[in-house]
C-alpha cells in the first residue's frame, strides 16, 4: 500500500486522478522540498489545495510548519523542482488553479525514485499520459516518441540548457534506447 493512501481517505473524490496525483506528489516530495511550502506551492495556494481536495485531513499546514526543527534545513533539490516547475508552466493548456497546482505536484513527484505515475500514485502510465494531455497539452504533444515521462521532462531541460548528454545522435541508436522507452 502507498503511503499516500492514509491522504486519499481524506479525499472528496479518491478516485480523481488529479486527486490521485496530489497525494501522490504530497507522500513523496516530503523531505524534498521544504515541508512549510508542500509542492513548493506558497502557504496559501497550499491551504488552498488542500481545502479543495482533501477537506478533512489533518495535515501539517504551512502555518504550523513554524514549529517543525527540520524547518529551516535546506532542501536538497528546490532549484530542480523549480526547473522542472516552470518547464511544466510554460507548457500548460489553461491558467486554472489545478493546472497550476498539477504542475507543482508533478514537478515534485518528479523528484521521486520510481517512474513518475508511480511517484504520483496513479495506476499507470496511461493516467499520467491522461493528465499531461489534459493539462500540459503542448508538452505532451512534444513527446513524439512516447518517452518516459521523466526521462522526457529531463531531456527537455537539457535542451533547453544546450546540453547534450545522448550516447548517439539519435535515440532510435542509442544502446540505451530500451531505459527510455521501454515497457513500465
């Protein structure tokens, strides 16, 4: 069982896949993003969230983080997940609060160890593919290969930054084609 479950019970509706991956990107970008700013989202679009999506959890908002001595430690990976966050940002299909929280917790998961429907909870890679679609439609119309998506979102910035760090001029050569598009 994910420990993001224990959130989904708190849930107005568990089975939302933006629902899902909200407390997906909660249960795993702990430790990695300061804990008063959850998602890296401000204290306010955080209580926001939360009040939207999973009304009667009693989580530790931002408020309340004042008093938490790991606060103030510096988080390992903020300038990435802010990378990843304006990559996610600049591609979005509307300016609505979902998406814009979406790309925070999709930012965040982003962070985790596992394939990214997974650091989000979802069932498969099929919702996520959903998700993006829905709500980072122009990003999604980019994967043309149908790569994983983090590996996606990551060669994104390296393009963006000019780097090059393929093995081949091209993916469909590369020896390590199967790590990138291979089977979940």
């Amino acid at each position: 069982m994910q420990p993001n479950h224990k959130l989904l019970d708190h849930a107005r509706n568990p089975a939302d896949i933006a629902t899902r991956a909200f407390a997906g990107a909660l249960a795993v970008s702990r430790g990695q993003l300061p804990e008063a700013r959850p998602l890296g989202l401000p204290p306010a679009e955080a209580k926001a969230l939360l009040a939207r999506y999973f009304p009667t959890a009693k989580l530790l908002h931002p408020e309340d983080a004042a008093n938490d001595p790991a606060i103030g430690c510096p988080p390992l990976r903020t300038d990435e997940h802010e990378d990843l966050l304006q990559l996610l940002l600049s591609h979005r299909s509307d300016a609505s609060d979902e998406t814009r929280w979406l790309a925070s917790a999709v930012a965040a998961a982003s962070l985790g160890n596992d394939h990214l429907w997974q650091d989000l909870g979802l069932a498969n890679r099929q919702e996520l593919s959903d998700l993006l679609r829905d709500h980072f439609g122009p990003l999604f119309a980019k994967n043309t290969g149908n790569m994983k998506w983090k590996r996606f979102f990551y060669k994104q910035l390296c393009d963006q930054a000019e780097v090059n760090l393929c093995k081949a001029p091209s993916c469909r050569v590369c020896a390590d084609y199967k790590l990138c598009f291979g089977p979940e």
